[in-house]
C-alpha cells in the first residue's frame, strides 16, 4: 500500500511525496524525477511496476505542482532550478536516511536536467532519464516550433498576465505552472543548450562535469520536444559522467507511438523493465 507523506524543504516548505513499497525482499530504492507540470500520480504505474519487482519508489511533487500547490499560484514565487536544489535534494536526503542500499532515479524531461542540480547528487549511483532535451525551438519539426513558439510569445504572456500564472491546463499540457517558472523556462528555451548558454548562470557547466555516475539517455524519434538531437545538446554537459544515449524507435517496441509522455504509458512496459534491470546492474559489469 502507498504512502503519503510530507517532506520538508531546506528552507521549510513542505513538498508532499509518495512511497511505493517493495514486494518481497528490498533491492534498492528509486526516486523518479518528474517533468515540468506534471504531478507525481502521472508516474504511478511505473512506480508500482517497479515496486512489485522488490524496488521501493519514491516519487514527489515539486512545490507549486500537484499535492504541492499553494491554495492559489497567483502571488506564489519560485525559482524553477528549486524544484531540484531544494525539493528533490530533500526527497533524496530523505530516502538515504531510511537505510543502506543503492539509490536510483529515473527522470522524465526537466527530471534530467535535474540531477546536475541536486547538490547531494553524489548518492545516487545510476540514472535514467526519459525525453530529456535541451528545449530549444531550433531541435523541433517545422509544426512543432511553430506551436512553441506561439506559446512563448503569445499565448503564455497574455495568460501569465491575465491570471498571475501559466493556465498550462488549457493546452492539455499538465499542470498551471507558476509565474516564475514559465519566465524562466521560457528564457532558457531560447539557447541551443538550454540553462548552460546563459550568461547569467556561468557556474552550472562546472556543476554538471562533476557527475561521475552511469546515466542513460533515452528519447524517442517521435518526441517533438525533445528528439534525439536535443537530447544530445543537452546531455553533453554530463561530460565526465558514463553516458549511454539509447535512441527509441516506436514501432521497434511494438507501439505506434510515444511521443514525449509516452514513455510512462502501459505500452511501454518493455522500456520499463530494460531500464529497470540496467539499473540494477552490478558496477564490475562492463556495458
């Protein structure tokens, strides 16, 4: 049976998370690092098909977001990085204290960019990341950037504007976001590399460098906001970590599509447990 339980930030606010319990003997403990707007339940299927196979997951909703949202987003600050310095970082110190054993993370989108952030990101001994990309326009189809674009300049500010934050929930797209968080989301999806082409963030290349562990990149040929080419933009700043880019085709797996929420959709079950027994491969074992 899940659990839910609160986890306290370093600067005190409090994040609501999920715990998913190993059937049967404990083989390690999984945190999964969600998107940007979307809530923690959205992982669930993976968390249980995780945790019937003796793996503890622990999933959270950063602050502004799902079980985490203030009563109203208008008014409501919050610096985007946060959602990893502070929210999940807590969740990750949390888990470490329940007991010995190896941690992993699985991320989905903003949950890889996420890990170069956390500043205890040395726990964590493998990683896999879902549709992570650099955000950038220039990586989309035509359509796509047309869309994006739109969004950015258009429809967001006037939303932004009218209501204090991102009505995101009108696109179908996930949760409202804050205000804070669509001004710097969309900042950042204007360099071909995302935060690390600001000159206004010089120190997070080095951050990412210092990530050692096994990370897998993997991201769908149908994934418009985050193809192959922007994923590669991206995860390159893991530059001294064991980095494994695995490109998906969907018809290979047997799915008409994936797209770029599709990776956590029953159908792709086969994806699941490849990456679930990756990460539980033992460290002498050359891949």
């Amino acid at each position: 049976m899940t659990k839910q339980l609160a986890i306290v930030a370093s600067d005190n606010f409090r994040l609501q998370a999920i715990q998913y319990p190993a059937a049967g003997g404990l083989k390690g403990r999984l945190i999964i690092a969600g998107a940007t707007g979307v809530p923690q339940g959205f992982y669930s299927r993976l968390a249980r098909f995780a945790a019937a196979q003796g793996v503890e997951v622990w999933t959270i909703d950063y602050r502004g977001v799902g079980l985490s949202r203030p009563a109203s987003l208008r008014g409501f600050r919050v610096d985007y990085l946060d959602w990893a310095r502070l929210d999940l970082a807590a969740l990750l110190d949390h888990v470490c204290a329940q007991g010995n054993g190896p941690i992993w993370m699985i991320g989905h989108s903003y949950g890889g960019h996420a890990l170069g952030l956390i500043p205890n990101n040395d726990r964590v001994q493998r990683f896999a990341t879902f549709a992570t990309g650099a955000g950038w326009h220039g990586w989309m189809p035509p359509l796509e950037r047309f869309r994006v674009l739109l969004l950015w300049n258009i429809l967001g500010p006037i939303l932004v504007y009218a209501k204090g934050y991102l009505a995101w929930s009108m696109f179908g797209m996930g949760e409202d976001l804050p205000r804070d968080v669509f001004f710097q989301w969309r900042r950042w999806c204007r360099f071909p590399r995302y935060f690390f082409d600001d000159a206004e963030l010089p120190g997070l290349a080095g951050q990412f460098a210092q990530v050692q562990i096994p990370i897998r990149a993997i991201n769908a040929t149908d994934d418009k906001w985050a193809p192959p080419a922007s994923r590669d933009a991206f995860m390159s700043a893991y530059c001294n970590a064991r980095l494994e880019s695995i490109t998906v085709k969907p018809r290979e797996l047997g799915v008409p599509t994936i797209g770029h929420m599709g990776y956590f959709r029953p159908h792709c079950e086969a994806l699941w447990q490849q990456t679930l027994d990756w990460l539980q491969t033992p460290e002498s074992v050359v891949i």
